[in-house]
C-alpha cells in the first residue's frame, strides 16, 4: 500500500511538476516569438512597411525637407505601432507568467486538496 502512494507521491511531486515547469517554459517562449518582441525590439524605429521616400538628386531644400518629413512620419508610425506591439507582447507574457504560478501552486497543493475535501466529506456523512 504505502508503495502506490509514494510512487503517487513521486509522479504527482516530481515528475509532473518537471513536466508542467517544461509546458510552461515553452508557452513562454511560444509567446514571446509569437508577438515577436525580440525582432520589434530591433526594428522599432524602422521604416512603417518600409514606406521610404528617396531624397532627390541636387539640392532643393524644400524637397529634401519634404522627403526627411515623411520618412520621419513613416518612422514615427512604424515605432508606435510596434511599441503597441511589444506592449501587447508583454502584457501576454505577464498573464501567461500569472496564470502558470496559478497552475503550478494549484498542481502542488491538489492532493492537499482533495484529501481535505474527503475528510470533511465523512465529517458531513458521519
């Protein structure tokens, strides 16, 4: 008898939790390449679809003022958007880190648990 309970014991405690700990290492790490933060990161003040104007041969202030004004528009839309991004990104990864501390700490105290609720289960019939 105590047998199946410590082989329980040792599945419940250390095999399972191992496993739940590599579940959640890989849905972090799904999540951080699914929102793509490292890349966003990288490229953030980077053209917005690479919408790029070329500067104009010769010189003509007004146009070369012109083409710098809408290749910083391009910029500045490029970083909002993937500063949005990257805050989702995290935002994702905080909750994903909430909810496996939840899983984890709720794995470990299930057989607690379940345990407690059987004793009061015959304190109530009894």
């Amino acid at each position: 008898m105590s047998n199946i309970i410590i082989q329980y014991l040792y599945w419940h405690y250390c095999a399972q939790a191992r496993a739940i700990l590599r579940a959640w290492k890989n849905f972090l790490a799904f999540n951080f390449n699914y929102w793509s933060v490292p890349l966003l990161l990288r490229t953030l003040f980077s053209y917005w679809h690479k919408y790029q104007e070329p500067y104009a041969r010769g010189f003509d202030p007004k146009e070369y003022f012109e083409t710098f004004c809408m290749n910083m528009i391009s910029r500045m839309i490029g970083s909002i958007i993937r500063t949005g991004m990257i805050i989702i990104g995290i935002i994702t990864e905080i909750i994903v880190v909430i909810a496996g501390i939840i899983i984890f700490l709720g794995w470990l105290i299930l057989p607690i648990f379940l345990f407690s609720c059987f004793i009061y289960g015959f304190r109530i019939l009894f």
